[in-house]
C-alpha cells in the first residue's frame, strides 16, 4: 500500500469521527454539531435568502421612484428617469437608423405582394433598425385611409403570417392582425426570433441572448428596437390626428408591454397572454432574465409607465413553454397561464399606483371566454382608445396567400443571423469601450491610482457583481476537529453571515504554530461542483491536496465551501438573483469578507498576510472577491485566466460557453466595463499571478497571454512590475504548485523549509 493511500485513509477515517475527543471545538469556538451535508445546507439557505428578497423587492422598488402626480405632463417628465434605466438594462443603448420608407421584399419570381384580403393587400416587407439588423415582416394596407397605425406581434412560436390567417396554424379568431386591417387599420407584423431548440438543444432565443447580456445587450432591446423603428416611420408619416397602437400576444406582449412603458409616442396598448407578477421570473425562459428588472420593475409598475396613455390587458392563455432539467444546454424553464386571481392582483397593483392621476389612467383587464386571445371586445377596446369610429370587423374570409415558394425559416435564418453578427461586432469593439469606460482612471502615480480606482471597485459591486446593503451578523462561530495530517489539524468551521446564509469550510493549523507566533493564511478555493475536502485529501487531478502542502510548509490555510455545487440548484440561485440585480458572488463576497474578518480574529494569524489562491471557478472566484475583499493581501487565479467576455460572447470559438450547459455563467455588460484586465486592476497594487497549463482547456495561450499583458503593463506603468507574474506549464487544468508557491512565500514573507 502507497504511501500516499495510508496518508488518504486515515484522514478519512478521521473525518468520519463522531462522538469523540477529536470533534472538539477550536479554542474560542463553539461545537459543531450539524450532522447534514453542510455544503447542501449552505445551499439551501442561501435559496431561502434569495426568496425572501425577491419577496422584499416589491416594497423596495417605490424608492426608485419620485412621481409627480399633479398634471399628466409632470408625472410623464417624473418618470423619465425610469425609462432611461429601463432602457439601458433592456440593452437599448444604439442609434436607429432613420428611413422614409419600408423595403418591399421581392425577388424577380416573387413579387412583394404575398396576399390579398377583402379590401387590403399584405406584402412582405424589411427595414434597417441599428448597424446590420434589419427588422423584418409583413405590411397589412386597407384599400381606404387607415383609422389607425398599429403593430401587431406574435408570440415568438407564431409566425406573422399566422395571426393574418395566410397560413394555417392559429384559429379564426385569433387572427387580431387580419381582424384589425379589416377593421381599416394599416398593421406591421414583426418577426420574432422563435425558441426552437438548436444542435445543443438550447432556443434560438436564449442562444442569442447569451452574447448580448454580456455586451450589455439583449434580444428584447433588439426586438423593442425593431418595433420602435416602426413607431419612428409611422410618426415620419404622420399628417392628422392618426394614433398608433400595439398589441401583442405571449411574447409579443411583453414586447408590447415593455414598447408602451418606454415610448411615449405609442397611444394605446393591448397585452394578451403576458401580464402577471414577475416574482417568479427565474422559472420562465432564460432570455427573459434582465438583470436588475425586479428593483425597479413589475409589472404593475411597467402599467404605470404607460399612464397617462392607456393600456388594455386581455387575461388569455399563455404559450405552454417546458425545459426540463438536464436539457443539454438549454437552461430549464417553465410558462404556464397563471390563476386569474393572480393577474387581477397584480393589476389592482398596476391601478393603486396611478390612482392619483387625474383623469384617472385606464387600466381594463378582459377576461375571456376559454382564455382565448384576440378576442372581440379586447380589439375593440384597443380601437376605441385609438379612433372614435373603429369598430372591429370580424369575418371568417381569410386572404388568399399570393407567395407560393413561402420559407419562413429562410427568414428567421436571416435575423438570427444579423443579431449574431451584430454581438460579434459588438464584441471586437468591446476593448475600445472598456478603455472608454476607464478614462478616468489616473495612473501618473501610485497614490493618484488608488485613489481614483476606488471610483471603479464601487461600480464593480454595485453595478456588476451586486451588493446587498445588509450588515454582516456576528460569527457565533461553530468547528469540530475533523481531519489529521502528519503535522496539521483540520477544523470543519461554520460562520453565520446573514439569515439563513452561512459560510463554511475548512481550516488547517500546523501543529508547530509557537504561542505568541500569527502566521499567514492562504485561503484555497475549489471549483465547480467542488468541496473543501477536494483540496486537502485524495489528491484530486486537478487539486493535488494543494490547501494540505501548504499547511505542511507551514501555512495556514483555510478551503471554503463556495455555491457552485449541485447543477442546477446552483444555477437556479443565478436566476433568482439576477432580477434583483445580483449574482452567486453578491452571495460569496461577503462569506468571504466574513471568513477574512473571522480569519483575522484568530490570535495566531497575521491579519495582512491573507492570500487567496483558487482554480478553475475557484479562479474565477479570484478575479471577483479579491477586487471586492481588499483584506485579502494577494490574489492567484489558477486554470480560469483568459479573454473572459470573448470566451463568453463568442459564437465562432470552440472554447466559448455560449453552447454550454452553464447558462448560469453570463455576467450582464462585462463587455462594456470589466474583462479580466480590468479586474486585476481592482487588485493591483497587491500581488496577482496567473498560473495556467499549456493543455488547459479553458483557452489556448494565446488569449490567456493576451489578457495578462494588459495586467503586467498596469503593473510596470506603476514601478510595481514584481508584484505579478504568470507562471506557464507543461500541463492540463490543475494546480501545479511551483511558481505559485513560490509567489506565496516571497510575498508573504514566509520562509520555505527544507525537506
């Protein structure tokens, strides 16, 4: 039996312990007692926290708000400032291109022309939105003078050409685009991108949100920015009184909903099959995740945005959307209609708000018979608010359909293709504006450096990572003796954070620590679906017991229990921190700050000799809690290192996560302020070192010394050049332990031993 295999059992056999002397406390601690998994307790808790402020979000977000209800022009200008955040979480932030008319789409065997109705013709039709995409759709014209401009939009399974009845596929009487060009309206129909399901089984829609939330883009801004070059046509257009309207089912009201909060110009609104609490966001569909949305935004409060205009709510099914878990890469998700008490709660919410306004905003919620959509009575409230002569025209003739080489997947290929092209271009400017972005940075000098970084880390917690605004409780400290090694002692720790969020792990103390003597830490992370104990025991591929031969070159070191563990229950806490503009790290970054403030108490530790060292997401753990935990002296990213928003955003590159199982890894705008650079300049002037393989998967070399040249000129500019380095070796995804404990002992001063 090897050497190695004696050493892994009786540690082993000494973590199983229980009810002996060897459970005892650490000196100054409580005992431990917690019999569970504790990294599925820790888990769990932090669901329960995340539930609770999703809960708390919806009495918060009045202090968002300074509404002036005294006139409908005061309380429009009061609530500008909520546009423009809207706005800018939504990703609307480009220039439209401005056009005198819409593109006929013909070819010399298919004229535009593509059906024709009892009095008006549909034809097929594009115009140009923001740098290459293009909108794209159909064109109702009555044969009279339209009573009203209206944009109709299907759900993103329902094709434009379904709700004017030229092809089969949506009943009579949801066909609301025919039934309102019949009625004397001149109606475009966009085309939405659809959710089915690519090679790697994940949407088309969620496919291309993935790119754009990085870029601080995303797929509803570039549909609302389709639809509002529409708005901007017709208003080019028009002469009289002429109103212009939208209406949308499933997807499409959303779209509406959100198009009739933000542009004033749209007179009346009709939501079908969308309106609810958005409480539970983090089940439905992943490109429906827009970060910080709940702070601000239900949709009750959306409502409000629209008043004085008014808005009509037609409680009609919803598209049935199901991704189970474990879907290849697709996030799971479910939408289903909910209970109407529901919907009526959250309009009674949408009325409390502008009950004030006078005259009163109208908010008219229809219910109708079998949860159908475009019913009747709701296109004729629509139409009311919109002409005083429209009066729905409801017949069972469908046009004929004039284009008989029909390929609506050519078409969505198409505008796919330009929103892809469009992020990859985002994506190769991406540098240029992070370097905007840092403007203001100054580094003539050290001090005049840090002083203006400040401004960046702030922005960084709040903007980026997400900080919650809580107290951190006192320790009440928990341990047990767990683990023994040749000359060490393990101590499972538990630290209370905040409700139901604790932070835990492991602490191992060499036996040779002198009374009076405070030593370095080195807090060693693991990485995804990793424990504390990868990194002491079993010598790991990819850890080799790295937190355990530290401790035997005298460190102490400490390995905590990060989120990332157990799939998509860890991924479900993205997803619900998210809409409150928060991530798994406003989770982490303070168990870390706990673990440090804890760490710095112990009376043989040297509160500025705190170092972190963590690999794969441990790595990536290492580029987001040090620039946010500053008592943390130094900072090693092993195995993560790289152009971190190309390997996110990038749809051409093989190494990218864009076709991956991790839906959880998009940070919302990283591509606009922080790659991994930047992050290292919230570290700098302590030490930072990259270790990374030559057969590491992560990235190729090439990007990985890419990204670090950028940190090691900061580091020159500033007469620190010594304080950082990358090592490189011949090797995979794993700690190699050479040049990185090297780094560690120079710079905290602790002398290597001899063998």
């Amino acid at each position: 039996m090897s050497l190695s295999l004696l050493y892994w059992l009786s540690a082993t056999l000494c973590a199983i312990r229980s009810g002996t002397e060897s459970s005892q406390p650490l000196q100054g601690t409580s005992q431990l007692t917690l019999e569970e998994d504790i990294a599925s307790y820790l888990v769990s808790g932090v669901d329960r926290f995340l539930l609770d402020q999703l809960d708390q979000s919806v009495a918060k977000r009045e202090e968002y708000w300074k509404r002036d209800f005294s006139s409908p022009t005061n309380y429009t200008a009061s609530v500008e400032p909520n546009r423009m955040r809207l706005s800018h979480i939504l990703g609307i932030r480009d220039n439209r291109i401005r056009f005198k008319g819409l593109e006929l789409v013909a070819t010399t065997d298919q004229p535009a022309l593509v059906g024709c109705g009892n009095g008006y013709n549909i034809f097929a039709v594009r115009w140009p939105v923001i740098h290459t995409i293009h909108g794209e759709g159909l064109l109702l014209v009555p044969s009279s003078k339209p009573i009203a401009d209206i944009i109709a939009i299907p759900d993103a399974d329902v094709l434009p050409e379904h709700i004017t009845g030229l092809i089969d596929g949506v009943p009579s009487h949801s066909q609301f685009a025919r039934h309102l060009v019949e009625s004397g309206c001149r109606v475009v129909i966009p085309t939405l991108i659809s959710r089915q399901p690519n090679e790697n089984h994940i949407s088309k829609r969620e496919w291309l949100y993935r790119s754009a939330f990085e870029l601080g883009r995303h797929l509803i801004g570039y549909e609302l920015q389709k639809i509002f070059a529409v708005v901007d046509w017709f208003s080019a257009q028009s002469q009289d009184d002429s109103k212009i309207g939208i209406i949308g089912w499933g997807e499409g009201g959303m779209l509406a909903l959100y198009a009739g909060a933000i542009d004033t110009r749209i007179d009346a609104i009709c939501v079908s099959g969308y309106f609810n609490s958005r409480q539970k966001i983090w089940k439905e569909p992943l490109e429906r995740n827009v970060f910080g949305l709940l702070t601000q935004f239900g949709d009750a409060e959306l409502a409000s945005m629209i008043a004085p205009r008014h808005l009509v709510i037609e409680a009609a099914n919803f598209p049935e959307v199901h991704v189970p878990s474990g879907t290849g890469g697709a996030a799971p998700a479910d939408l289903v209609t909910p209970p109407l008490d529901q919907i009526e709660t959250e309009v009674e919410r949408a009325k409390s708000i502008v009950n004030k306004l006078n005259p009163k905003p109208q908010i008219k919620l229809i219910q109708t018979e079998n949860n159908v959509y475009g019913t009747v009575e709701s296109l004729q409230s629509l139409l009311d608010l919109l002409s005083a002569q429209a009066t729905v025209s409801l017949s069972e003739n469908r046009p004929e359909h004039l284009d008989g080489k029909f390929r609506p997947d050519k078409r969505e290929d198409l505008q796919l293709a330009e929103i892809d092209q469009y992020n990859q271009w985002l994506l190769g400017e991406s540098p240029y504006t992070r370097q905007e972005f840092f403007s203001k940075l100054d580094i003539s000098s050290l001090g005049s450096y840090q002083q203006t970084i400040e401004w960046y880390r702030d922005f960084f917690s709040r903007e980026v990572i997400g900080q919650f605004d809580l107290d951190l409780r006192p320790f009440n400290a928990r341990s047990r003796l767990s683990y023994q090694g040749q000359n060490w002692q393990g101590y499972e720790v538990v630290l209370d954070v905040w409700p139901d969020v604790i932070a835990y792990g492991i602490l191992l103390l060499p036996n040779d620590i002198e009374e009076g003597e405070r030593r370095p830490v080195v807090v060693c992370q693991h990485g995804l679906e990793g424990r504390p104990q990868d990194v002491i025991q079993g010598d790991h591929d990819a850890y080799h017991d790295f937190a355990a031969k530290l401790a035997e070159r005298g460190f102490i070191t400490f390995a905590p229990q990060n989120l990332y563990i157990f799939t998509d229950q860890f991924r479900t806490l993205q997803r619900k921190a998210n809409p409150i503009q928060k991530t798994l790290f406003s989770i982490m970054v303070p168990q870390h700050q706990q673990i440090v403030n804890w760490l710095q108490s112990l009376p043989y530790v040297d509160p500025d000799r705190i170092a972190f060292y963590g690999l794969s997401y441990g790595g990536k753990t290492a580029m987001r809690v040090p620039p946010l935990v500053t008592d943390y002296c130094l900072s090693i990213c092993s195995a993560d290192f790289n152009e971190w928003v190309w390997k996110n955003a990038s749809t051409r590159s093989s190494y990218s996560y864009v076709n991956s199982g991790e839906y959880e890894i998009f940070e919302f705008d990283l591509g606009s302020t922080f790659n991994y650079a930047e992050m290292s300049w919230l570290i700098c002037p302590r030490p930072f070192m990259v270790e990374r393989g030559h057969f590491d998967g992560v990235a190729p070399d090439e990007t990985v010394a890419y990204e670090y040249a950028k940190v090691k000129r900061q580091y020159d500019l500033l007469g620190i050049g010594n304080r950082t380095e990358m090592e490189v070796f011949n090797g995979p995804h794993t700690i190699n332990g050479i040049g990185t404990f090297e780094f560690l002992h120079r710079h905290l001063n602790w002398p290597l031993r001899e063998d």
